[in-house]
C-alpha cells in the first residue's frame, strides 16, 4: 500500500486514536517517540501520542459532550459534582494542575473542587 494511512489498520484503529487524542503518522515520518504498529510482520503505520497537557482538555470537552454540550461553568452543583466524579475515575486529577484546570472550566473555586473530591470519598466508605 503506498499511503500507510490508507491502510486497514489504520482505519480499524481510527475510532481509538481519535478517542484518545492520538494521531496516524507514517512510518517513514515517524520519531522516536512513536509507536510503530505492525501488520502482518511489517511496519503499517506510526502513533503519534498526545501530550498529558492536553488529555485533561480532552477529557473536559468529553465532559462538554456528556453534559449535552452546555458550557461546564452552567452546569448545577449536582452535575458539576459528577463531572468531578467521572474526572477522578478518568485520572484527571493525576495531571499536574489538575484540579486547578478543572476549577476554571467548573466556574468554582478549587476548594469547591477539593470538597467534591472528599464528598466522593466519603460515599465510597460509607
């Protein structure tokens, strides 16, 4: 095949890599950092992974999504504290700043965001 992102694997994976925030890039254009896929003992295609930075953003545009694309600030304290849920069972708040981030784009302040966190603590113990 002579454009690798024609190949069949890069369409089967096409639904991940954009799920992910990750990118096709062919072997020939490929660095280091790259992962090289293989199809039948060869080299197919190369993955461009993202930067961590920018996972946390697509996580709060997933959110966006979920939350029927309204704006996460105008979303109500009952939302905003699942949001904050699926972030922490997503690893959001693994990301340095994370919780910062998350503040911003909830519209609250981070002790809001500490004290949803803590909230979510205390109903898996209890």
């Amino acid at each position: 095949m002579s454009n690798a992102l024609e190949h069949p694997l890069a369409a089967a994976i096409k639904p991940l890599l954009d799920a992910v925030g990750a990118t096709p890039v062919p072997v020939d254009e490929a660095k280091s950092d790259d992962v090289l896929l293989e199809w039948d003992g060869a080299p197919a295609i190369a993955v461009r992974l993202p930067h961590l930075s920018s996972a946390l953003d697509r996580l709060l545009a997933e959110m966006t999504r979920q939350f029927d694309g309204r704006p996460l600030d105008e979303l109500d304290r009952w939302e905003k504290q699942r949001v904050v849920a699926l972030l922490e069972e997503r690893g959001a708040f693994t990301v340095r700043h994370g919780v910062e981030t998350v503040a911003a784009a909830l519209g609250v302040s981070r002790f809001t965001v500490y004290n949803y966190l803590n909230r979510q603590d205390g109903s898996k113990s209890g």
